[in-house]
C-alpha cells in the first residue's frame, strides 16, 4: 500500500462499495493496523468539501465530508 493508491472497499452505508484514494504518509502504512482513506465519486456537486482528483486515469472527486 502506498499513498496515491486506489483500492476498492467495502464502506458501511450509504456508501457500500467504491474506489478510495489512499492518503496517509507511506511509512504509515506499515505500522497502521487500518487505513486512511476517502471515497471517490464520479460525481461533482457543489458542496465545499468535494475536491477534484485530476491526476487519476478516470476522473473522479472525493468526498472529503466522508471521511470519519
């Protein structure tokens, strides 16, 4: 696992299954024993907390007012 990866979870609802974009620092991720992770989307509304990932093969948002 690396930061930048995107992995398909299992989010409880009203999420259920979608691609989230791994965030915390790399080292991190070997002594966590759970991940940092937002939710991505495909679809852009307009709330303050949804930020535009262009850098990804398919475009997408996350969702930051998601994250727990």
């Amino acid at each position: 696992m690396r930061r930048g990866d995107i992995w398909w979870a299992k989010l409880p609802g009203p999420w259920g299954r979608r691609p989230v974009l791994l965030i915390a620092r790399n080292e991190a991720y070997q002594l966590l024993t759970w991940v940092v992770a937002v939710p991505l989307a495909t679809r852009l509304r307009d709330a303050p907390s949804m930020v535009v990932a262009r850098r990804l093969r398919a475009r997408g948002v996350s969702q930051e007012d998601a994250r727990g």
